[in-house]
C-alpha cells in the first residue's frame, strides 16, 4: 500500500473515533442526569483507576498501553467536564463563601506595612490607600499578618513578586499559612538609590545595607565594586535609618530617594539596580472573605495528587471554561519532602458562571484549594 491509501485507511478509523467519542460523551452526559438526581459527585477516583487498569490490559504492547492510558485518561477528564457544566445549567453552581462588596474602606481603615517611613511598602501602602492612611510599620512580613489576625489592622501591604529579582517566597509561605485573602495590588517602580551621610562619597564606602532582593537587584553594581561588603537588612528603609544612626562615612544604604528624605541622607549615586524598567507588585491582604464587584482577577493556592497528569489535568479546566491563567508559582511544602503546592492566578470574577465551574472541578480533583482572593 502506499501512503495515499494509508492515510485513507486512517481517516475511516478516525471518523469512526469521532462517532464512538460522540456516543461516549452522550452517555457521560446522562451519567450527569443520574448524579444530579441523586446528589452524587462528579469525580470518582476509584471508579477511574479501575477503568484505566482494565483498558489498559486490553492493549497488546507495552508502548500501546501506555497511550491507552493516556487516551483514557483524557476521555474521563472530558467526560467530568461535561458533568461539570451540567451542573452548572441545572442551577447548582454553587455559593462560595465570599462576600461581594462595592469598594475597599480606604479611608477609615487601619493599614500596616513591613518596615519603616521611606520604605517602598509605605511607598506602595500610600500608592493605594491615600497619603492620609492610618499606618501601622512592622517589623517583619509574619507580624503583618499576626496584626491582621488579631484585628489589630484591616489591612496588610506585601510586597509578593519583583520583575527583576522574582517572587518574595516568604510571602507566599505566609499566605499558605493564613487565612487571610488577597483584595487589591498596587504595581510600585523601584529606582534604587545608594544613600550615605552628608558628605560622603562613592569612594568611601566600605560597607553597604540593604534588604536581600534589593542587593539582588542592585548586583552589577555591586559586582563592579566589590571590595564593598554587602550585609542584608530586613527592609531598605531600616537600612537607611541604621546608617543615619551611624553617622559613620564608610557605610551606606540601598534604598529609595524617598528614605535619604526621610532620615536626612545624601544620595550619593541613582539607579543602581540594573534594570531599567524595575517594579514590585504589593498585594493588599485582610482577613475578610471579601471582593469587590468589579474584581479581574483570581488567586488560589492547590495541592495535587502526586502522580503523573495531575497538575495537566487540572489545568485542564480552565481551559474548558475558557479562562486565561496568568500565573502559577510551586513552594515546597514542609515536612512533605518533593512534594509542592501550586499558587495559580488567573482572570475572573467569583460571580462568573465559568470560574465558578472551573473551581468546582478543581476543588473535586484537587487534594486541597483554597481560594485566595479576587481583586
């Protein structure tokens, strides 16, 4: 035979694996009907390993049984899908447990940050809250959100991802640990500064402070002066405030413009991070289940069967709800050596059919989920 007559041969096989596709899928869809009448889930595990190890043994190499495998387990996703949306259209999509809201309190809510005046956090805080805000400076990201525990504040900024340095780990740790819930962001521009005392120069500088990211970003600069001993600081501003405290011409700070105003230092040289185009995106956090009616775009936090396909699969259904994920992160999780929990951001309002559809799959197949927020 030759390839023509192949190639024919495959387009019969096909169009009779479209019409056994299309039959199968009419029966998931009256497995829907059954489930819904008797309030029965949509995922059964059990069921589906039973099913891939018998089609599996049906195959007759070792290479077909692994595509069998493959096969199958795609027919089965499909078929939830479809479940899922019949749900949907029988009215039970389901409430999630956040409250819609018209705007965030701006004006009348207590708000801390991590660090002290002059730091990008306040930079960021003021950005989106107003310059009248009613501020609480911390010390670290943890009693952020222990003050937003306890009610001491409404509100927490935190600094989440750096266009040049990447994300701010500890901050998604904390999110995984807290219940608290993502409500805004605010997308703040770094130009890094080296500040000293009066008078001092580039040449004097012996010692430099500033937080780990910032010294990360400032590297080329660093790099070309090495003999300048870097030592991390917990936030720029606070490395700003020891050198001010110091008086000492041999130390220096990397920071913002705003803190050489602040604590009454020189900006001996501008733009030392290497970047040209350098942002930090904040995240605005309570510990309300809030978002508001106009909120665009959703976070969540997933631990995933550890198997093979699990994390496509699941991914899947934003796929079918014609949904754009715009994000996804993994951090260890502790004590559970290799394995990791997801942190998805993707476009949608709480309120949308789609996204509500896409959650109940996941939330189904999904070890754990949690949803962090809309905003």
């Amino acid at each position: 035979m030759d390839l023509k007559e192949l190639r024919n041969e495959i387009d019969v096989v096909d169009r009779q694996i479209v019409d056994l596709f299309e039959k199968r899928m009419d029966i998931a869809s009256r497995v829907a009907d059954y489930k819904i009448a008797n309030g029965k889930k949509v995922f059964d595990k059990e069921r589906e390993d039973i099913k891939l190890r018998a089609v599996k043994e049906l195959a007759h190499s070792d290479f077909n049984k692994v595509g069998v495998e493959e096969l199958f387990s795609q027919l089965m996703s499909m078929s939830r899908k479809l479940q899922y949306q019949k749900l949907s259209e029988a009215g039970a999509s389901g409430k999630l447990p956040f409250i819609q809201v018209d705007g965030i309190d701006k004006k009348n809510s207590r708000v801390c940050y991590q660090g002290a005046a002059g730091s990008y956090s306040e930079m960021a805080m003021k950005a989106f809250f107003g310059e009248d805000v009613n501020a609480l400076p911390v010390e670290t990201f943890r009693d952020a959100m222990a003050v937003l525990e306890d009610g001491s504040c409404d509100f927490a900024v935190l600094p989440i991802e750096n266009s040049t340095a990447g994300i701010v780990s500890e901050i998604y740790d904390l999110l995984a640990e807290y219940e608290h819930y993502i409500v805004g962001e605010q997308i703040i521009e770094i130009k890094h500064c080296l500040l000293g005392i009066p008078g001092a120069k580039l040449e004097d500088i012996k010692k430099v402070y500033s937080h780990p990211q910032s010294l990360m970003q400032s590297a080329r600069f660093l790099s070309e002066h090495s003999d300048i001993q870097q030592i991390s600081m917990k936030n720029n501003a606070f490395a700003a405030r020891k050198v001010a405290e110091d008086k000492d011409k041999s130390q220096a700070a990397i920071a913002s413009e705003g803190a050489a105003s602040v604590y009454g230092l020189d900006v001996i040289l501008k733009g030392v991070n290497q970047a040209d185009s350098n942002s930090t995106r904040f995240i605005v956090v309570t510990n309300q289940k809030i978002f508001c009616k106009d909120a665009k775009k959703v976070s969540l936090i997933m631990e995933i069967p550890h198997e093979a396909g699990a994390l496509y699969h699941l991914m899947s259904h934003f796929i079918y709800n014609d949904l754009n994920m715009s994000k996804i992160e993994s951090r260890p999780i502790e004590d559970r050596n290799w394995e990791y929990r997801f942190f998805i951001d993707f476009e949608g309002n709480l309120s949308d059919s789609a996204v509500k559809n896409a959650l109940r799959g996941l939330r189904e197949e999904a070890k754990m989920l949690r949803i962090l927020g809309n905003y």
